[in-house]
C-alpha cells in the first residue's frame, strides 16, 4: 500500500528578488569575489546573485568586528541587550517577508517557516530579560570565609566565529549570533550559501534594531574554505552542520585551544507507551517526523511503538500522513514544502530505496514527486528496517521514518540508546511519571515528553544540543550565553593571608587550618 498524498500548485508569482533587494543586501557583506547565482528549490529557478568571500576578506571581517568589540564590550549589558527588544518587534513586524525569503530559499511549507520567526522572537525576548542576570557578576563563598572575597566575571571571548547550516534560513543563521552579541562579543557569521539572503536579511534587521556598526560581520562562501577561514580566526567558535564536518572543527580548535559549540546530527526516536493518547501523538508524529521535510537535526526518524497499541497508533499515523498536503506555494495550509537541494533528494532517494531492497515495506510515500517541486520527496514511512539498511543507524534528514514495534519500556530505552547519536528524544505515556523516569535512561540532550520536539526546543530558558556524536556545548539557557565568555574569578584578600603568621610553627599553622576546616563543615559552608 503506498497511497500518495494530495499535490498542490506551484507558486504563482515570481520568485527572484528585486535588483535593489540584491544589491543592498550584496553590499552588507564583506566580499570581493565573484557574484555567484542562488537557485529556489520550490521551482529551481535562479533567484539573484551574491558576491564571494576571498580569505582577504574574511581576515578585513575580523579586523572590523575586532575594532568595534573594543567600545561594545565596555558598555553594560543591559544596554546591549537594547537591540534585541527592537529586533523581537521588527521580527513579529517583518514576518511575511521574512517567510516569503526563507520559503524561497528552503523550499518548506509556509507554517514551518513560522517556526523559525518564532524562534528568534522567543531567543530575542528571552536574552533581551534574562542576559544581565546570567552575566551578573557572582559571590562565591572565599577561601577563609570573611577574609577572602571571591567574585566571578563573565567577559567576552572577543570574536564569534559562527558557521550556520541551511537548513532554517531564519533561526539558524541569526538565533546563535544574539546572545554572542549580547554577551558583548562581536561576530563574523557565515551563513550556508543556500540561506543567505534570508540570513542578510535578518542581518539588516539586526541593524534597524540599533546594533551599532562593525559588530556583526557577514562573509559568503563555501564550507571548506571560507567557512574553514572564519573559524580558524575566531576566538569562540559556534558551528552548526553534521557530525563528520564536527569532527574537523573540533579538531582544528582544539589545536588552536579555542573553545567550540557543537550542534550535529542525531537519529531521534519517538516512543509511544502503551497508555499514551494516540489521537495527540498521532497529530504530534507527523509534525515531529515531516517538520521542514524531516530536514531538522531534532526531528523524529524513528517510531518505537509499544506492540499493545502498534497497530491502532499506526492505522492513525498513516491516515494522517496520507492526507497531509504538499505544495511549493508562497501561502499557508500546506503540511510539508520541498526538499532543498538535489543533494538532499538523493540522499533521501539512497535511503528509502537501499531499505527497500533490503526486504523494508513502504506503508507510506516512497516517491520522488516532480510534479510538484523538483526535489518534493512524499512523506514516507518504512516498516521491516534492520541492521545493515543505511536508514537504519545514518540520519536521513529526510522526509522518512521507520516504525520498530518493543513489548516494554525497556526494549524501548534499549532502542532508543541504540544509536552513536544522541540529540533528542520523545516519549508518549499518560503517565507523566513515567515519562520522566524514562526519559532519565534516554541519553540525548533533549527528552520531549508528550510532544516532539518544540516542547524542548522553545523552552528558551532550558538549554538544548547534544550528547554522544550530537555535540558538544549547549545553546539557550544560561549555558547559550555564557559559552560566549570566559569567566574570570578575582578573589580579595584582607588581613591574614595564606602564609604563616609571625611567631607561628608550621605545624600549629596546619593544626589552626585544619580545626578551621573542620569548623566550615560544621557550619555547612561549602
Ligand atoms: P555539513 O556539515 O556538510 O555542513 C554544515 C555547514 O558547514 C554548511 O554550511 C557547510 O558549507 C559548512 N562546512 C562544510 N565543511 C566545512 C568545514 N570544513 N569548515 C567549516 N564549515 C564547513 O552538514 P549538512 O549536511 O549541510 O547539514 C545537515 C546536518 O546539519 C545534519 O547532520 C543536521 O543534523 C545538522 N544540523 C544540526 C543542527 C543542531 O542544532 N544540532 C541544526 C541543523 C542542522
């Protein structure tokens, strides 16, 4: 059974951007290299030109962000925090154009391009209240209490490196620049060649926010080369993409000694208990597995579902998969848009058709969908996937989930653990304390209990990333920001010091320390 889902039109007005569009936006970024074309995947038509960055000008990027972090970094943070207040408005303000941009550049349907202005709104107003006390200097009990007084410092790296992916236009190229920014920091960003124009507009809005000049650097091009370049100026490195380009990054700063935040890969699974409610985690399966076409790090490629229910809960899924709505339109009500790029249409293609030749059953999609968009891929759900079927252990990033059946929450947990990933989990049981205990044996950096993935993800005071292969570092939370910075710990001491007092023997030195020591337990100081 492999029944297809509704198609539905192509966009019906042109896509490309407006010269002035092009040439204001080419002219925000640090380039003297050739203009190079950029394609939309809803029709794959050329929608305008952007220039290259030399490693010349990556360098220029550094020297500018450099001079202006100078006077950035001695303002208070509750004053750099400013542009962010502005910069959730304008978001919320701009939204149609912004989702317009990131549709044309990703090709996803229009609601999950919402996801992405929801994002940056919530990290801007999230940072924008929450920064000046992550970042307030702390007490800390001193060595000899009253003696000494120790105090923590928060001060920034210096320069941000950030290397964005492209697979959320909005979020991913802006959300880790913020409270880099915030923070005190400047940034030199490099957004994927195939998000840039949403990511230059965001950058405009970040200057029509109040951000002062200088601070926040734009260089374009390649990975390898210009990607590579920014990263190996940066005295702070953010790098968001799979876990084998992770590797080199981590590896090139580490021998730099730089620190590196890590955002990778993960093969997530979602597990229905037999008491969850299946109506709820039928809807919230196929938003979590087909969210932006599968082609989100957190989204769910692997259905463990308890046998008691497997059948009623799958009879549900599919009945909704089957009806979702694809389209390539600039407009709302469609459930999933395009693939991004050819690339990804053959990944996804390799995947689907290795299991199937493996002995896999397709109970849902399995198509390349031409018709409607070049690289549309159908929503597409693979049962029988075993050991040796690449979809089995790689991410797909696809539009693709396989269904596994378990007989308890044990199987469930083994399963779940049974990966080198280690990014997000879900998990569906009425029994929200069982869902917590489960979730404590699932070992990803996320656990979702009665919902996907945004439950997590959105809860911007909660930091998310990964564990195992997933990466290193958080982003959101106290721990998004700080990361920013090194901490510096300054202590004063008065009076007696740590030698040993005139007139005193060593060893009644030792003997008045340790009763001391002794007395501070006691006390319960710690
Ligand atoms: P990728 O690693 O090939 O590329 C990611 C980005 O890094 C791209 O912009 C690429 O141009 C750049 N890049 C490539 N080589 C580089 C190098 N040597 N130095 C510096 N930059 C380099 O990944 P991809 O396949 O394009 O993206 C999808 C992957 O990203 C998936 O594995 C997905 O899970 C992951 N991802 C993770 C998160 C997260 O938050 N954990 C979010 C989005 C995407």
């Amino acid at each position: 059974m492999t029944p297809s889902p509704r198609t539905q039109p192509r966009p019906q007005r042109p896509l490309a951007l407006d010269e002035a569009t092009v040439r204001r936006m080419s002219a925000r970024v640090v380039a003297s290299g050739p203009a190079q074309e950029r394609m939309t995947p809803l029709t794959g038509e050329t929608i305008g030109a952007l220039p290259t960055s030399t490693p010349d000008d990556v360098v220029t990027a550094y020297e500018r962000a450099r001079a202006a972090q100078q006077e950035w970094a001695q303002r208070d943070v509750r004053e750099r925090v400013e542009f962010l207040t502005r910069l959730h408005d304008l978001v919320l303000d701009r939204q149609d154009e912004l989702l317009d941009l990131i549709q044309i550049e990703s090709g996803k349907a229009r609601i999950q391009a919402f996801e992405e202005v929801l994002d940056t709104a919530g990290v801007c107003r999230h940072y924008a209240k929450k920064a000046p006390s992550y970042l307030a200097e702390r007490k800390a009990l001193g060595a000899l209490p009253v003696l000494t007084q120790a105090r923590t410092h928060y001060l920034p790296k210096g320069v941000v490196g950030i290397v964005a992916p492209w697979n959320y236009p909005l979020s991913m190229s802006i959300t880790d620049a913020l409270p880099a920014l915030a923070a005190g920091n400047a940034v030199v960003l490099r957004p994927d060649e195939k998000s840039s124009f949403t990511c230059l507009r965001a950058v405009e809005l970040c200057d029509e926010a109040g951000l002062p000049e200088g601070l926040l650097q734009v260089v374009l091009g390649d990975g390898p080369n210009v990607g590579g370049a920014v990263l190996e100026h940066a005295d702070s490195v953010m790098f968001t993409g799979s876990t084998k380009t992770g590797r080199i990054v981590a590896r090139d700063a580490g021998e730099r000694l730089k620190s590196a935040s890590l955002e990778l890969g993960g093969k997530n699974a979602m597990y229905i208990a037999d008491d969850a409610d299946l109506t709820r985690a039928a809807e919230c399966a196929q938003r979590a597995v087909f969210a932006s076409a599968g082609q989100l790090c957190i989204s769910i490629e692997r259905l463990v579902v308890h046998e008691k229910i497997a059948d009623e809960f799958l009879r549900r899924f599919l009945e909704r998969v089957t009806a979702m709505k694809i389209g390539v339109a600039l407009d709302w009500g469609y459930d999933m848009g395009s693939l991004i790029s050819a690339d990804q249409l053959e990944r996804v293609t390799q995947h689907v058709d290795d299991a199937v030749a493996k002995g896999a059953t397709v109970l849902a999609g399995g198509k390349a969908r031409p018709d409607i968009g070049p690289y549309c891929y159908e929503p597409t759900v693979l049962d029988g996937v075993a050991d040796g079927m690449l979809c089995r252990d790689e991410e797909t990033f696809g539009p693709v989930v396989s269904v596994y059946r378990v007989s308890n929450d044990d199987e469930a947990v083994a399963l779940a653990n049974d990966t080198d990933f280690g990014l997000n989990a879900s998990v569906w049981t009425k029994d929200v304390a069982r869902g917590r205990a489960i979730a404590a044996r699932i070992r990803t950096g996320t656990v979702n209990v009665n919902e996907g993935y945004a439950a997590a993800y959105a809860s911007n005071g909660a930091p998310m990333g990964g564990m195992k292969a997933s990466g290193l570092g958080r982003r959101h939370g106290a721990e998004g920001i700080t990361k920013y910075t090194d901490i510096q710990n300054v202590s004063v001491q008065r009076l007696q010091g740590f030698g040993v007092p005139k007139g005193v023997s060593q060893r009644q030195f030792a003997r008045a320390l340790s009763t001391g020591l002794r007395v501070m337990k006691k006390a319960g100081l710690s």
